[in-house]
C-alpha cells in the first residue's frame, strides 16, 4: 500500500509540475510582437543549465523570456539603431522589473549595445 501510495503521490507531482510549467509559458503565433527592455546575461552564466537544461553558451544566439515558450525564435532589434538579431529562448528571466528580455552576450554584440549594457527593442515571433 505504501509502495502504491507513493507511486500515486509521484504520478500526481509530476503531472501538477508539467501542469504549472506548461501554463507558465503563453499561446504564441508567428508575427506576435512586443516591446521593452532588454538586458545581457553577464559573463558569469556561462555554462551554467538555463530553465530549458541547455547550459548557457555566451556565444550562442539564445535569450531568456519570462512566458514564450522554450525554442521559440524571435527576432529582436534594438531601437535605438535598427540591428536586429534572431534569438532561440532556452531560459526564463529577466527577474528585473521593467525588462522583458535577457540575450546572450553575442546577441547583445550583434545589437550594439554591450557598452549601454540596456535598449529599448522589439521582440518578433518568427518559428
């Protein structure tokens, strides 16, 4: 009884958990847009497992979104000077209010501004 008690316990914790993270990440469409601020993940991540389990490579072309769900691709441009890049979303962030994005370092290189360390961007879903 024990033994099947705690299979059922197990069986009703796994389906609650893929319950809460699958009702975590929004419906998406292709064209879907947004607009806010976007930050880089710093250096010290690097190699460290992302929410998706991928480790974070600094110098892959991934971002973090609170709600899109994990593989979906964006493409995001900076505002203040039209470059754009396309990113995979592999981990859940920015933690920062008033952010909506957190890129990879290469991401952030590719929209110009590593120096400003934040922009404004638009985020596109494109797959």
């Amino acid at each position: 009884m024990i033994g099947r008690l705690s299979s059922v316990s197990l069986t009703l914790f796994s389906f609650m958990l893929f319950y809460a993270v699958s009702s975590h990440a929004q419906a998406v469409s292709v064209g879907d847009t947004d607009e806010g601020i976007a930050a880089y993940y710093s250096n010290v991540f690097q190699g460290r497992t992302t929410a998706s389990g991928d480790r974070y490579d600094k110098n892959a072309l991934t971002a973090a979104h609170n709600t899109y769900p994990f593989g979906t691709r964006l493409k995001v441009t900076n505002l203040e000077n039209d470059k754009s890049v396309i990113v995979r979303i592999n981990d859940r962030g920015p933690t920062t209010k008033g952010r909506i994005i957190d890129v990879s370092r290469r991401a952030a290189e590719e929209l110009g501004f590593i120096r400003a360390g934040l922009t404004r961007v638009k985020l596109e879903v494109i797959e």
